[in-house]
C-alpha cells in the first residue's frame, strides 16, 4: 500500500518536499535564503491544493492529455473518499497561504535585521577610524 501511494502521489510530494529540503538546508545553514525557501514551500503547497480540490471534478487539463489519470482521484477514490478532494484542498491552500505569509514576513524582519547589523558595522568603523 505505501508503495502504490508513494506511487500515485509521488509528484505532488516531491513538488512540496524538494523545497521543504532546500529550508531544511538553508536553515541549518542559518543562511538569508532560508524564508525564500520556506516560501516556494507554501507556495507549492497551494499549488497541490489546486489539484486536490480538482480530484472529483476532474476539470484541470493533465500533462499527459486524456491518456493521464489523475494522482489525487486515483487516491482518493480507492479511500472511498472522493468528496473530501474539496476539503482537503482548502486545507493545503490554507496552510500553503500562511507559511508563505509567514515566509514574507520572516524574510522583511530577516533583511531589516541585517540591514541593522551592518549599520551598526558601518558605525562603528567609522569611530575606530576616527581614532
């Protein structure tokens, strides 16, 4: 079973988890990148939700034409759960909108912070220059 799922929605996955990674590298790297990273997070989060809440309907075009199936129906119609595609969409978008939220306001409270910081730097050579 968690094969055939890794299968199904193996896509949607990766385009959430590769850069969740790419965060995860960033952050423990403690470099500037890192809420940009977080952003591309929530923003293919919200990205996937759209493609959830498409499961029932089916109306979104795939990439591979009438020939695809569609990952999310797939999966959510073996569950006996293809009502809950709408629901659980709203739940990715919503939480894809407010880590990207956060992202942005993590990444202006990040570059004010450095923008401080180098200030700071710039004052205080220029008094031990002085000196």
């Amino acid at each position: 079973m968690f094969g055939e799922t890794m299968y199904i929605l193996g896509g949607s996955i990766m385009q959430v988890l590769v850069p969740f990674v790419w965060f995860l590298v960033a952050k423990r790297e403690a470099s500037a990148l890192a809420p940009v990273a977080l952003f591309f997070t929530g923003e293919s989060t919200v990205d996937v939700s759209i493609y959830i809440r498409d499961a029932e309907t089916r109306i979104l075009p795939l990439l591979g034409g009438s020939h695809s199936k569609h990952d999310w129906a797939t999966f959510l119609g073996r569950l006996d759960m293809l009502g809950w595609g709408v629901p659980l969409g709203k739940v990715f978008f919503f939480s894809g909108l407010i880590i990207s939220l956060g992202a942005i306001a993590w990444g202006i409270n990040l570059s004010f912070r450095i923008f401080q910081q180098r200030r700071l730097e710039e004052v205080q050579f220029s008094v031990n220059s002085k000196q």
